[in-house]
C-alpha cells in the first residue's frame, strides 16, 4: 500500500506541478484582463465534465475492480453516456456563457471560442478520465499514473508551445492549441485502451440511478466550489477575479495529495466492506490518520510558498499569497471528510452519500454566495471554513452510525443461525422433544 500511494503520490504530484506550470504560463500570457474570462469560463466547463457521463465511471471502477470480466458492457455505457450527455452539454453551455459574458465586464468572446473550451475541457477530458478509470478499475496502477502524468505533461507542453514559441497572447488563440492538444492525447488514450478489450455498447439502466447519484455529488459540489468566482466576477474587478482565479487552481492542486490516496483505497473499501460496512471501518480509520497527515503537510507548504507565487505568475496578480494563504487550511479539512465519502461509495450506499454532499454544499452555494457579496474576500474565506467544517462532522456522524447498524444486523444475523442450529441438533437427538412445527420453524 505504501509503495503503490508513494508511485500514485508521485504521478499526481508530477500532474499537479505540470498544471500549476500550465498556468503559470498562461497566466504571464494572457494577462489579468484575458485570463479573467479563461477562469470563468474554466469554472462552468469543472461543473459541466461532473455531469458528462451522468456518473457512469463510477460502475465502471466499482463493479470491474469486483468482477474484470464486466470490463467490456462497463465501458461501452460509459462511452455512449459521454457522448450523449456531451453533446447536450455543449450546446447548453455556449448559450450559457454567451448569455453570462454579456452581463459581466471584460473583453467580448466570440462563440467558437467557447465552443472549443467546451468540447476540450468537458467531453474530452471526460474521456481522457475514463481512460484513467479503466485502468484503475483493472488493478493497473502503473498505467492509470501514467495517464495522468501523460495528461499533464500534455496540457504543458501545449501551453509551451502556444505561449512561448508561438506567441499566443489571446483566448481564442488558446482555445485552439488547447483543443488539438486534448484531441491528440484523448486519441493516444483510446489506442491504450483498445487491447485490454472492445466495448459492448449498450446503456446498463441498472446502473443510471446510481450513476446520477453519484455524479451530483460532484456536480453540486462543483457549483459550491466556483460559486464565488461567479459572485466576485458580478462585483470585484477582472484583475481581482484573475488572482482569485489562480489561488483556487492552485489549491485544486494541492488537493491532488489527497486524491491520489482516494484513488488507492476506494477499490480497497469496494472489496472490505462487500459482506458489510463495519468490517471496512477499521481501516477507514487507518486511512483517516494517513489522510490528516496528509491535509497538513500540504498546508505547511502551501503556507510557506505563498509569497513566492507571484514570482512565478506575474507581479500583477498581487493578491495571489494572500488569498493561497488563506485557502490553504481547507484542505485538511476535506481530507478528513473524503475518507467517510469514499467508504459510503465504496460500499454502494451512493444515496447517503448524495445526500451529505448535496445538501451540505447546495446550503454551502447560498451561503459563500451571500457571504462574498456581503464582505468577500474574507466573508468567502470564512464561509468556505464553515462548510469544510461541517461536512467532517456530518460525514463521520452518519458513516458511524451506519457502521454500527451494519455491525447489529450482522451480529443478528449470526445469532439467529446459531439459536436455529442448536433448534435442529436437539430435534435429531430427540425427536419426541422438539414438535413438529417447532423443528420446521427452525428448518426456515
């Protein structure tokens, strides 16, 4: 476990640097008043790859981690998913955005612009996410890192290319390089994929419901997580937007610490706690400890490196050390509660799951957004805590209390089968003792 967390751990920390380099170079690029609209834009795309394939990789890491042979039928309703719930996607959202960028400040973006973020950073990033799936579904770790790593290395060298070497200094330029660098890299994901077997493709209606639970909890979480950018972009400047921007893709980062932990101990929990929930609690508490460890060590570095950040950003974004500074602490926080919500997945109890997690953040989404227009940046901060807070509390409630009525039923369980095996050893010793109802009572 250890050594596969430490390649995980490397894979995603390799991802995670690759993408804040991504970002830095466009950041220096663009500029404040460009990158402003590329961070907005970025947040509706985060919400909208949630939704695309209505939670359908979930099945696909659960049932093929349980039974590799469902591998096939698993991965031809993920791909049909995709592909119909990303071709509603991107219409939607280009009207969306056209409808938004007229009512915010900023330079004007053309429609084909925010066509090709959106097929880029929703449909095809979904797709380069299943390929991940896949393989971490099938007990590959090694190649699963290797599809992030490759992903990252990808998105950088892109960025390279099109800011360094080619100049690119406009979002719609950007919107290009980015899309052909996401097609040629969702192509070399597929061609990976194609020996471990051909799809089946028909859509499993076993698995939507539980799919679109899953993928809400995402999705909500999504909109609570970019709600304030939204709410910031209606009152504070573009140039403000743009470091608050950067300050929240750098902690989407950091948190790549604790993902690539999840990433381990989710198939780990799907098979513990198979015969029940409790018998996977105790290493959720394991896990719990390791993942702490984890929330901190990222918020000491995080806090230490701030004030070198604009460095490496540009000095326009002024603002960036102290809201990183700020944000930082969140992360131990969800630490704590992503463990509890991987083991209710894990163990198919999706439906409590989806109700933490929706109802915490779309209280959460009303209460950041009321909290930034009345005092933001601290008022954001300070509401962020709050929520962070309470899904730890909430999370870890609801998990023990399932896990001791898991712990009852199976005690139950066994207490009844022994009451009854006695019943029936007496009846073959002594027939005369035991009635004839009693014994049939015993049989059932």
């Amino acid at each position: 476990m250890i050594v596969s967390y430490l390649l995980s751990s490397g894979s995603l920390a390799a991802a995670s640097l690759a993408q804040l380099v991504t970002f830095a170079i466009l950041a220096r690029a663009l500029g404040p008043a460009e990158f402003g609209p590329f961070v907005q834009i970025s947040a509706v795309t985060a919400i909208a790859v949630q939704i695309c394939g209505l939670g359908a990789s979930d099945c696909l890491l659960r049932r093929v981690a349980r039974v590799p042979a469902s591998y096939p039928e698993l991965l031809g309703h993920n791909i049909l998913l995709i592909g119909l719930s990303g071709a509603v996607l991107v219409l939607g959202g280009v009207a969306a955005m056209a409808s938004w960028t007229r009512m915010v400040s900023g330079p004007s973006i053309a429609i084909s612009t925010v066509t090709l973020l959106f097929l880029g950073n929703v449909v095809l990033v979904r797709v380069i996410l299943l390929v991940e799936t896949a393989f971490l579904g099938l007990g590959r770790v090694r190649s699963a890192n290797r599809s992030v790593v490759g992903f990252a290395t990808a998105r950088t060298t892109t960025a390279a290319l099109a800011c360094i070497v080619f100049h690119t200094s406009s979002l719609a330029e950007w919107a290009v390089w980015q899309f052909c660098g996401h097609l040629l890299y969702t192509l070399i994901g597929l061609m990976w994929l194609r020996p471990l077997g051909r799809p089946r493709f028909r859509i499993l209606h076993e698995e939507l419901r539980s799919g679109v639970l899953f993928s809400s909890q995402f999705v909500v979480r999504a909109i609570r997580s970019n709600v304030d950018l939204f709410v910031i972009g209606l009152f504070m400047p573009i140039e403000t937007v743009g470091s608050y921007g950067v300050a929240r893709r750098i902690m989407d980062s950091s948190y790549l610490s604790i993902d690539a932990f999840n990433r381990l101990i989710y198939p780990r929990f799907a098979r513990a706690s198979r015969d029940g929930l409790h018998l996977a609690l105790p290493a959720a508490k394991r896990a719990l400890v390791a993942a702490l460890g984890l929330g901190v060590a990222t918020f000491l570095v995080l806090f230490a490196v701030a004030p070198e950040l604009p460095r490496l950003f540009g000095r326009e974004y002024h603002d960036l050390a102290f809201f990183v500074r700020c944000l930082s602490g969140t992360v131990v926080l969800i630490g704590a509660w992503a463990v509890a919500m991987d083991l209710l997945g894990a163990s198919g109890r999706q439906g409590v799951r989806a109700l933490i997690l929706n109802s915490t953040n779309l209280a959460g989404s009303g209460l950041i957004a009321a909290a930034t227009w009345l005092a933001a940046p601290i008022g954001t901060f300070i509401a962020l805590y709050v929520i962070e807070g309470s899904l730890v509390v909430y999370a870890w409630l609801v998990l023990l209390r399932l896990a001791r009525r898991s712990r009852q039923n199976a005690d139950d369980t066994i207490a009844t089968a022994t009451v009854s095996g006695n019943v029936l050893d007496d009846a073959a010793v002594d027939p005369g003792s035991r009635s004839l109802a009693a014994v049939e009572e015993a049989e059932r």
